[in-house]
C-alpha cells in the first residue's frame, strides 16, 4: 500500500501537486488531461526535448513548467 | 516575392494574433488579411482550462508560425522563451521581443542585442523587434539577424509612423528585410510605411481592435499592396514650387486683348 508519505511533493505551473514514485513527466501531464506534444516542457528550469519528456521521472521537490503558444503580437 | 532567410512570402503584411475577441474572429480575420506568417506568444498552460487552445484553430500548413519573446525584460529571459518556443513549435524562427517597461512597451537595445548574438549562434533565425534606430539596425544585422522591425509607434498605441524619418534611414542602409512592426493604426499608416521601402509591416492590434476585424484585415492587405506597387512604380517628386498639369501654351486667345 502507497502512504501519502511515499508520494512525491512536486510543483507544476506553480501549483503544488502529489504524484507517485516513479511518475515521468510525460505521465503528470497526461494524468492533468493534456497533450506532451501541444507543449513545450521544462523541468527544473531546463526545456525538455521531446524525447526527455517520456523518460525524465519526477523527484521529490521537482519543479515542472508547461508552456504552450497563445495569442499574442 | 520577399524572401526572409530562405523563406518566400507572397504577402507583405504580417500579422499577431493577439487581443481578438474570439478565435473564430482571429481565423476569419487573419485568413481575410492574406497573411502567411503570424506572431504567437508563450504562456503557462491554464491547468483550470486545459481545452483552451486557441492556436489549434489555425492551419500551421497556412500560416506560418512565429513566435515572440514578449514579456522578457532582458536577454536571460528571451533565451529562456526561444528555447520553449523551439521546443514547442519545433521552429528556430524568433520575433525576438525584450520589452522591460509595461507603459511604453519599448524594446530595450543593449538587451536585444545581447540576446541576438546569443540566440544567432544557437541557429535561431532571429527578427529583432526595435525602435527606430539606424546604428542599433546596422548592429544586429552584423551580428546575423535575418530581418529587422523598427517600430513606427508604441505597440497598441496606433498612432502610425511616428519614427517614419529614422525608418528611412534604416531602410536605406538595410541589407536584410525591414519589417515596419507597431503602431500602424489604419491602413494608410501600412500603405505610408511601404511606400517609403519597407519590405513587409506587421499590424495585429488595428485588426483585431477593429469594430470589424475580417473588413479591417481586407483594408490593411490593401493597403499594403497599394504601397508596395506605389514603391516599385517610382512616385514623383514633391516640389516646392507648383508645376502646372495642363499645358502653358495655346491660351493666348484668354490672355491677349
């Protein structure tokens, strides 16, 4: 069984969140509904290339950025 | 035709698509105005509103996309958003914005330089946004940018080529494509800025404000092809002393008693 002691405190976009040991980064952004490849990532202030974003695994204190294109002049 | 770092554009007017009302007015506007390149910015995804995309509405196949480094306020964080942009769009093109002032939205020189070289030796293809100035132009185009945008007033201010004389300047000396991008209100201020050699104009408040987007976007194509033509037909000169249109002889029947 998973304590909420073994969940990992996180930051995404700011906001405080709790995700599982082993969790991918691309899996925290399918797990918010959403599409990796609508969306630049960054990880600990570092921009992610496609491939990272499957394979990077978030850690305790992980701060992750998503990023997309909007409106704008 | 221009041609930007290898890349042919039909039209010379570009355009953002920022400040519309809807998404389905920016498509029908930006479709209206012809335009084959648009600016976009960079911004958290809204975790509460996931769904909103409004980019998704634009065919990529149609237009091409441009992203901006606005909200930087200096190098550091303009190489931080082309990196996302390259990452996100999966394009090295850069409207390269570093706008440390919220007031005057005035690009900062010593930055976008700075930036410039930093992002030209990553292979960014690099459209710096600056004011109207000639050695500030020369500069960055020495340093490899692939185009300059001297502003002709503050963005969203519309009141037109206020930096026409320095404008001038710059495009005389030019020896990439000069993009006239910020403030041009109406389409006269494009058609005024294309006139004087600019090679394309940027324009994405005077559209998207409008109280018809889709008629304000035909207006400025108009206008931007107007000017263009007017350039390359060769306009007369402006004189200060009156030459008549009609002839000087034949009238002695009006004026010999």
């Amino acid at each position: 069984m998973v304590t909420s002691q073994e969940y990992l405190a996180i930051t995404c976009n700011g906001e405080s969140r709790q995700v599982a040991p082993g969790t991918t980064v691309a899996s925290l952004i399918r797990q918010l509904n959403l599409d990796p490849g609508q969306m630049a990532v960054e990880l600990d202030g570092r921009v992610l290339a496609p491939e990272e974003v499957a394979a990077s695994e978030l850690a305790a204190g992980s701060r992750v950025e998503l990023i997309r294109f909007v409106g704008g002049g | 035709m221009l041609n930007i770092a290898g890349r042919n554009f039909r039209s010379r007017l570009f355009t953002g698509t920022g400040k519309f009302s809807s998404a389905a007015v920016m498509k029908a506007a930006l479709e209206a105005s012809g335009s084959e390149m648009v600016t976009v910015a960079l911004r958290r995804v809204d975790l509460a509103d996931p769904a909103d995309d409004i980019m998704s509405v634009l065919d990529r196949e149609h237009f091409f996309f441009l992203p901006n480094t606005s909200g930087a306020r200096d190098a550091d964080e303009a190489v931080r958003l082309a990196h996302l942009a390259r990452a996100a769009g999966g394009t090295n093109w850069l409207k390269l914005e570093v706008t440390p002032d919220p007031r005057t939205l005035l690009p900062d020189p010593v930055e976008t330089l700075k930036a410039t070289e930093q992002l030209v030796a990553e292979d960014f293809v690099v459209l710096p946004y600056i004011n109207a100035d000639p050695i500030l132009a020369l500069r960055l185009q020495d340093a490899g940018a692939a185009a300059v945008m001297p502003l002709g007033s503050p963005i969203g201010t519309n009141h037109g080529l206020l930096t026409r004389f320095q404008v001038g300047i710059i495009i005389e000396q030019a020896r990439v494509p000069v993009v006239v991008d910020a403030g041009l209100g109406v389409p006269s201020h494009a058609a005024e800025a294309m006139e004087l050699g600019a090679d394309a104009v940027l324009v994405n408040t005077a559209i998207a404000v409008a109280a018809e987007p889709v008629k304000m976007a035909r207006a400025f194509a108009a206008a931007v092809e107007a000017g263009r033509m007017a350039y390359e037909a060769g306009p007369g000169e402006q004189r200060s002393q009156a030459d008549a249109s009609s002839p000087s002889g034949g009238l002695d029947f009006l004026h010999d008693e």
